[in-house]
C-alpha cells in the first residue's frame, strides 16, 4: 500500500468526484419531471480524468444516495428516489461513465468526442425509459419531457468537458 501512488490517485479521485457529482446536484434549476444540474458535467469529467474507472465513484456516488446520504439534487436521498422520476437518469450515470471513460482512454479526438455525446443521450434515454415505466408517460411526452428539453444543456456540458479534458494530462 505505501508507495502505490496509481491506488492513492484512484482513492483522492474518487472522493473528489463524489463530492462535485454531489455539488452538481445542487446546482440546480427546478423543473418537471426532472431538475437542470451539472451533475451530468461531473460524471463526464470524471469520465476525462479517471477513464474507465470513473465509474467507480459514479456507483458509489448512486449506492451512497440510495443508502441515505443526502448527496441527489438538492440533498434528496434514500432508495425512492431511485424509483421515483430522476432514478432513470441517476442509473444512467453508471453506464455513461463507463462508456466515456473508455473512449477517453484513446487518443482519437473523434472517439472522445463521440464518446462523450454517446454518454449524455444514454443517461438521457435511460432517463427517458424510467420515466416511461415509472410514471406512466407515454413516449412521445418522454421524450419532449424528459430528453428533448435537455438536450442543448447536455451538448454545452460535454463540449466544456471535452475542452477541459483535453488540458488534463
């Protein structure tokens, strides 16, 4: 253990990025069914900084929420959450980090890029999904609702993460 600076990195990372996953949270714009926040730019920057293991504390970030520890928008917590109309998105956040992450592993800009826009519509159709199952919704309202508004906002924060990504080493 002492000596291994690749684990003390990975361990000050992930704490780091819980912490800001968490302030994203409550950076926030309220809306129905679901708020504005930056914690989608969070999940993706650690995507940048962390590659494949950003879903390490992505998951963790979601298991501590679901677990009580008031760290979802605006300091919601618990399992119901989950269940409730933001749980899609929420889920969605671990995929997404994986799934950048290994496309930030390359050096390709293209992949990068694609990888990060590939993240922000599968947390948004994972959103889209549960809000399906979860409320009742019928597709088309789902979307409108729980995608298409978000779109513009989800494009601004992957390209500010593909320009601050791109300074990291």
């Amino acid at each position: 253990m002492f000596g291994d600076l690749q684990r003390s990195r990975r361990i000050a990372y992930t704490a780091a990025f819980i912490g800001l996953i968490t302030l994203g949270g409550w950076i926030s714009i309220p809306f129905v069914p679901a708020p504005f926040t930056l914690q989608t730019f969070f999940v993706l920057l650690s995507a940048a900084v962390m590659k494949r293991e950003a879903v390490i504390p992505v998951t963790l970030y979601v298991a501590l929420g679901a677990l009580g520890l008031p760290v979802f928008h605006n300091g919601v917590a618990g399992f119901g959450v989950l269940l409730g109309p933001t749980g899609g998105y929420l889920i969605g956040f671990i995929p997404a980090a994986f799934i950048a992450g290994i496309a930030w592993e390359s050096d390709s800009a293209i992949r990068r890029i694609a990888g990060l826009f590939s993240a922000a519509v599968l947390i948004l159709l994972c959103g889209v999904a549960w809000l399906i199952v979860s409320s009742g919704m019928s597709l088309v309202p789902a979307i409108i609702l729980g995608m298409a508004i978000f779109v513009p906002g989800e494009v601004a924060k992957a390209g500010a993460v593909y320009v601050i990504g791109r300074q990291l080493p």
